[in-house]
C-alpha cells in the first residue's frame, strides 16, 4: 500500500510539475461566459482561472479523467489539486520536485451539482 501510493504522489508529481511549466507557456485566455451554461473541456485541454496565477489541466491518469491545477513554479510551499469524479488529492510542494498529500477525500454516493435558482 505504502509503494503504491508513493508511485501514485510520484507521478502526480511529475504531471503536477509538468502542468505548472506548461501551463506558463501555452495558457490562452477564455472568453467571458455571457451565460450560466457550464464550460466543457476535454483531456488535453489548459485552462487558467481568471486573475489568478491557478492553471489546471485535464489528463487521463488510473482510467479516469482529472483535473489537476497548480501555481505556476516555483512550486517550494505551494499547493496542487487533483480531483476526478469520485477522488480529491490535496499536496503541498516540499520542493520543485517533491510533494507530501495533505489531504485526500473519496466520494462514495452519487454526485450532486449546483444550479441556479435551484
């Protein structure tokens, strides 16, 4: 279990870091939504949020799309995401390179979402 999960804070790390580099290079802004209606990505895709120096990218890791965002590097004591439909994975950069899991949540019920006026 103990290998296993360092293989897994492995390579979030590795694609982590990878996004973040990435990212800094390739963001291109997103038009503003004029509507409530969700934006859709797809794996491959970068997004930034808006004002933010946040950039998240959509990958395929265990079978399963995710999202996983970061500040751009340095990462030394900065934090990432990687969240999928049913799993959250919060780490803290101990150096470029390195990362402790801070957090980690699995959801075992169906999803709900937020609409408006609902």
């Amino acid at each position: 279990m103990k290998r296993r999960r360092g293989v897994l804070l492995a390579g979030a790390v590795a694609a982590l870091f990878g996004l973040a580099l990435l990212g800094t290079f390739v963001i291109r802004p997103a038009p503003a939504a004029s509507t409530a209606s969700p934006i859709v990505v797809n794996t491959g895709d970068l997004i930034q949020v808006a004002q933010t120096h946040i950039s998240c990218g959509v990958l395929r890791r265990s079978g399963a799309n995710v999202i996983q965002c970061v500040a751009p590097p340095p990462l030394r004591g900065t934090y990432g995401a990687v969240m999928s439909d049913r799993r959250v994975l919060v780490v803290r950069f101990r150096s470029n390179t390195t990362a402790k899991i801070v957090f980690t949540a699995r959801q075992r019920k169906s999803a709900s979402t937020c609409r408006e006026g609902g």
